[in-house]
C-alpha cells in the first residue's frame, strides 16, 4: 500500500523503490491533465496519478509489467488509466499534458548486461544513458505547448547532460528533488514547455 493505493508486486517487475515514491511525492499534476507514464512497472505512479487528473495512459516495455499493471488497475478500480505495451512511444499516439519516467538509469559494462525483461528496468547501457537520451529525442513530440515533463534519473547518469539537452529543446528545466540512496543521489527532474 502507498498513498492509499494497494498494489502487487509481480516476478519479472520492478518493484516500487525509493525512486518509485520520489516520483510519486513530486509529481505536479492538475485536474485536467492527461498524462503519459512511460515504464509503468506494477503501475503504481500511473494509478496514484490517476486519483488527480483526467486521465493516464501507462506503457512498458516488458510484456510482464504490463499485465501487473493491468491487475492493479483493476484491484483500484481505476477506469481511468489504459496499459499496453510500446517502447518508449512506438505504440503511443496523441499529445499530453504531463509525461513521466522512472527511466533505467544505472550504468552497466557490456559484459555485466543480460538481456531479460526484469534488466530492462534499471540497464541504462555503458553510461548509464542509452534510454534517457532516445526518450530525450522522442519525448518533444508528444508534449503540449504549456505541458511538463518528469523524470527520475540519477547522479550516475549525468543529470547536467539531461538539462542540457531539456533547455537546448527550448524547455525550462531543474533538478526538482533529491534523495541519497546507497552510492548515488537520486534525482528528479522537472521540465516545463
Ligand atoms: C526503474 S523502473 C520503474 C518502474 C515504475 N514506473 C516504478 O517507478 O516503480 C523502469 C521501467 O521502465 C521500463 N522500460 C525500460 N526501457 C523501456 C522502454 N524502452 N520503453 C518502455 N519502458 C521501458 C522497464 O521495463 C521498467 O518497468
């Protein structure tokens, strides 16, 4: 249970962590808004947000998130928010208010990696990046004027790099929260349009 929110964790998932409730804690949502989550998970920041806005649409990669997200829709009985499967955008259509993403964001060496679908949630690539910068590349497109963007990286992952690139996209963008866990600092970041 988080935020009034019950929820199952699921095998092959990535189970809500300390960068999960950064998120959650931190997200700026408004009444109308329809969101994006992208890497849903066990889809708890996709139903927490669905209590404050219009709508959400939550995706994942991992064929195995999907159908947990799907089951704890249902156990929240949440009409609002729709699941499905896509990388990054690649199955999504339209245009939204607020897009989020707890992105995989740990680096990890080419002989360290292990193509598996639970991997996927934290396997950034060599630095750490590899998924931060397509969504990067991609994400403009599917933001409105006047919408935000939301996402939890960290300091291993080169969090000026993604400013950089944010406000080089025409976007005003800061670190809006922190938390030190272990060797790293998790962070959000905040982007507006
Ligand atoms: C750190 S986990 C976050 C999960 C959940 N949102 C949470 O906060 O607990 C990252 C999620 O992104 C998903 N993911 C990784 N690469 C992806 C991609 N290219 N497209 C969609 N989802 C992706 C993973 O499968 C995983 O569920």
């Amino acid at each position: 249970m988080y935020d009034n929110v019950e929820y199952v964790e699921c095998c092959e998932v990535y189970p809500p962590a300390e960068d999960t409730f950064l998120l959650i804690d931190n997200m700026e949502i408004d009444k109308s808004d329809r969101v994006l989550e992208i890497g849903t998970g066990t889809g708890l920041v996709s139903i927490c947000a669905s209590f404050k806005c219009l709508e959400v649409t939550g995706v994942d990669i991992n064929p195995h998130a999907v159908k947990c997200a799907l089951n704890n829709v249902k156990l929240n009985k949440r009409g609002n928010v729709n699941v499905f499967e896509s990388d990054l955008f690649e199955n999504v259509d339209g245009i939204y208010d607020l897009i989020l993403f707890n992105t995989p964001y740990l680096p990890v060496l080419e002989d360290e990696h292990v193509d598996d679908d639970y991997s996927k949630a934290w396997d950034g690539g060599e630095n750490g990046r590899e998924v931060i910068d397509r969504f990067l590349e991609e994400v403009p497109q599917y933001l409105r004027d006047g919408g935000k963007l939301q996402l939890v990286q960290s300091s291993l992952s080169d969090n000026d790099k993604t400013l950089q690139i944010l406000e080089k996209m025409g976007l005003t963008a800061s670190i809006t929260a922190v938390e030190h866990v272990f060797f790293e600092d998790i962070t959000l970041i905040t982007a507006y349009r």
